[in-house]
C-alpha cells in the first residue's frame, strides 16, 4: 500500500531534523513504493534557495543518512523532481497565498486532491501562529484532508502546553494533529503490543502475582552536544522522562484494548499515566527519585567535560542530565509493583532496554535451599539493538542438579540489519494515511506533564540539586539504592 496523493510541507527545511530524519524518510519510503508518483514536497524555510540547491541538500543529506543511497541516476532524478523550495517568512501571511498558488499549481501537476501534510520542523513558539497563517492564507481550503505534524517539547509543563495546544486547536482538530514521540515509532516499542498481546504465555503472567518490577533504561554516551542553550532549560525530566520513558511504561502497562484501534490504544494508554502515583512533597521525591548531573570523568579512555563546563551551559546550572526513579501504576494489575526507569546523559553505553523480571517460583522449595534461582526475565531491547530475550533456568549439563539461567533470544536486528526502518519513516508514512496510534494524544500529554510538574515543582522549591556523576558511569550511587532498599538491583543492559 502507498501513502495517499499529497503535498508534504517542510517548514524548517533547511534545519537539522529535516535533513537528519526527514528527508531520509521521505527517500526510503519512495524507494519501497511507498510514496507512489502523486506527492510533491515544498521545502520551506526563510533562507533565499533555487529549487536546484535545495535538491543537492536533500541529496547530500540522503546520501549521508539514508539506509538508501541515492545515484546520479533516473531513481534519484524522479525523486527529486518532486521538490520545490520556497522561501517563507512565517510571520507574514501574505507569503502563505503566495505558497496556496504554488501548492494548486503542484496538485494540478500530479493529480493531488488537496491532501495536505504540514510538517513543522519549527521551534514551538511558532505553531500557533503558524497554524493561523496557514488558515488565513487560504491553505486549508482544499477539497482534501489536512494533518499538522509537530515534534516536542510540547510545552515546558502543563499550563503552556496547554496554551500552545489551545492554539493548534484553534485552527486544527484533534485527529489533524501528530505529536511526534519519535520512540513510538521504533520497532520494538510498537512490538510491546504484540509480544503482550499476540502470545499465550505473557499476559496470564503480565500483573503484581507474577511480576516483581520493570525496569526502563534509556542510556546515551553523548553529552549535551551542541544542545547546550535549550537542554539547559530542559533537563532529562523534560526531555526524556516526560515523553519517551512515560510512553514506554504505558505500553508495558496498558490494558489490552478493545480493539486495535488509534484511539481504543490510546484510551488504555492515557488511563495508565492517570494512574501513575504523583510525587510532590519534599520526602515523596527525595525517596523516590534521582536527580543527577555528570561531571568531568571519561568514557573509553577519553576525557569528557563536566556538564557545567559544556557550551552554553551555566556554570552553576542546577539542570539533571540523568534521572532515576521507582514509579507506581496505582490499579488492579500493579498494585505494588515498582517501575524503575533511569536515563542519563554520559552513561556508559548507548542503550534502550526494558527488562520484566518475573517473581521466584512459589516458596522456592525445589531448588532455592540448595542454590541461588535467579528469576525469569524478559528482555524488551529496543535500541540499538533490537530484539526479545527471554532468560529461564535450565540445568547445567553433567551429574550434580546445578541449575543456570539460559537465554531464549530473538535477535530482530541480527536478521533484519540495516533494513529497518527508522523511526521517522514509519512515523510519517502513518501521518500520511491518519494512522494516529503512535502519536500522543493530548490527554496523553496533559496526563504526563501532570507527573512530571509536581516533580519540577518539589526540586525547585525545596532546593533538590542533582547529585553529581562522573561522566561515563551509571550516575549517582542512589540510582542503585532505590533498588537495592526492595532487594533488587539494575540488571545490566547492553
Ligand atoms: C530526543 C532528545 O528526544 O531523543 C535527545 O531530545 C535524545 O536529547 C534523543 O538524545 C534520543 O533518541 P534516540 O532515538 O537516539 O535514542
């Protein structure tokens, strides 16, 4: 199946997103049919450029970020004859009727029936009013659909998220809005729901009978990069925690949902991050999270800076770049069951992992006198690797009953390789055809920055400053305690 006829908007096309992530896609999903013919793409921007330059951007930034290379050759030139560039001001909407004739004149040429696709790779001060220059210029009046697809930090907590959203909905609704989370379009994040729901095994066991905790880890080498002057604002409870790692614990959470529907999914979703126990007095966060901040220390022999001596960083910046904390989902099936997330800047290694550990069996009785049983787990490996693990007990070959864990594995990126598709493929390929289930929802939203303000809130006004961590360790030594007061530990990712 390909993607309906339609105009794609780049607004922000000369920015980094678009040339990391954006083109890329566009290229993969044209070269596996997916885009058919009938699509063109305007590239917009501030900067003046020739329809020509902006084709040798795309190309160049194809050529380095693309599983697909592109050739001087007819593929690529097909390709490319679908992309038009026009310089905007997005504050004048004058530029915007300019931009409605040139769209008509595109749709006329491909046969378009005024779908349209309005991509904003823009800072978020500037959705509002570039969703009304795009309802007073006229670019709403066409015959076909029209779908805003926007990219965080939706807000800086929920009173401005909710102001910018209240400007999108002044001109868009519901269902034409894509908030990207760009974890929901990874592979092993949309497989929670089939590993969950299409196997007989796991969801008999998947409750607080059978399960002892969940851990979440998103781990990332890199510091701050060049990011410096918004991270610093943001911090790892924005930028993470909000989106990514509460969206990962409401897959493993949610309920199985009616049916497999956008919005059935995301009912069962939202429903678990209104569950989610809120921490807000001093003793509450203070127990139950961590707050960390890297400082000088190294990573495979090389000497990494402090994050306050990082560009654009404040020298006296109190802003965390690692997060830990044991999380509740306060229903029926978790009653008790501890999530512990973490994630960080400067950790050892690049990693997303989701591991389910599973209680001991029943008293223990058999074996447990004799020896350790580790427990059963269940392995969710979602980046950079990719697969299912699945750890048992066996008995070790040979006369003495000694019994070991072995590994059930299914490698997804051993087999696949370089062939999966990225995240922002899939993501604007199902933008395309209104597919929302990997989007969030606003009440998704609202609900998750319900958690993460009063967390704010506590830190700033008790004073919580992150607890230093030397860069290219696991962050500070709390992080292990929050286990290791209920008998566990971070089982290791890799
Ligand atoms: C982004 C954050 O949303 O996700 C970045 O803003 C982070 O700080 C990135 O580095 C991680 O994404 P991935 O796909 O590389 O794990």
């Amino acid at each position: 199946v390909s993607a309906p006829a339609a105009v794609y908007f780049i607004f922000g096309a000369t920015g980094d997103l678009a040339r990391r992530k954006l083109f890329p896609a566009l290229y993969s999903l044209y070269r596996e049919g997916k885009l058919g013919e009938r699509f063109a793409v305007v590239g917009l921007a501030r900067r003046p450029r020739t329809n020509e330059q902006f084709r040798d951007d795309v190309f160049s930034s194809i050529g380095e970020f693309c599983r697909y290379k592109p050739g001087e050759n007819e593929v690529w030139s097909a390709f490319s004859d679908h992309f038009t560039y026009l310089s905007l001001d997005t504050g004048n909407v004058d530029a915007f009727k300019q931009l409605k004739e040139h769209t008509e004149q595109l749709e006329a040429a491909y046969g378009i029936p005024g779908n349209r696709l309005f991509y904003l790779a823009l800072a978020p001060e500037l959705f509002g009013s570039v969703s009304r220059n795009l309802r007073d210029g006229g670019m709403l009046e066409s015959s076909g659909w029209h779908r805003l697809v926007i990219e965080k930090p939706f807000g800086y907590d929920y009173p401005s998220a909710e102001k910018l959203n209240e400007e999108i909905r002044h001109v868009f609704r519901e269902d034409e809005v894509f908030r990207i989370d760009h974890y929901l379009g990874k592979e092993m994040v949309q497989n929670i729901e089939v590993i969950r729901f299409a196997n007989a095994f796991f969801e008999p066991l998947w409750n607080k009978n059978h399960i002892a905790n969940v851990q979440i880890t998103l781990s990332e080498t890199v510091g701050v990069e060049d990011r410096g002057a918004y991270y610093n604002k943001s911090g790892a409870l924005r930028d993470m925690v909000q989106n990514h790692m509460l969206q990962m614990l409401t897959m493993i959470a949610m309920e199985p949902p009616g049916r497999l529907d956008p919005e059935s999914i995301r009912d069962e979703k939202v429903k678990v991050l209104r569950s989610v126990r809120r921490y807000a007095s001093e003793e509450e966060v203070r127990d139950h999270i961590v707050r960390g901040q890297y400082s000088s220390g190294s990573l495979k022999g090389k000497a990494l800076k402090g994050y306050r001596e990082e560009d654009n960083v404040d020298p006296e910046s109190v802003t965390e770049t690692f997060f830990a904390a044991k999380l509740f989902v306060e229903n029926f099936r978790w009653a008790g069951v501890p999530f512990y997330v973490r994630t960080g800047k400067r950790l050892p290694v690049k990693s997303t992992e989701i591991v389910v550990e599973f209680k001991n069996v029943p008293g223990n009785v058999l074996f447990a006198r004799k020896q350790d049983l580790q427990p059963n787990l269940l392995v969710i490996r979602v980046n950079p690797m990719e697969g299912i693990y699945f750890r048992i007990n066996a008995k070790a070959p040979g006369n003495d009953m000694k019994i070991q864990p072995v590994a059930m594995e299914f490698c997804q990126s051993c087999q696949v390789g370089i062939n999966t598709p990225e995240a922002y493929e899939r993501l604007l390929f199902d933008a395309a055809r209104g597919e929302g289930t990997y989007f969030t929802r606003w009440d998704e939203l609202a609900a998750a920055w319900k958690i993460v303000d009063p967390i704010a809130a506590a830190w700033r006004d008790y004073a919580i400053a992150p607890d230093e961590y030397p860069a290219g360790s696991w962050g500070p030594e709390k992080a292990e305690r929050i286990l290791s007061d209920d008998g566990y530990h971070w089982w290791p990712v890799n």
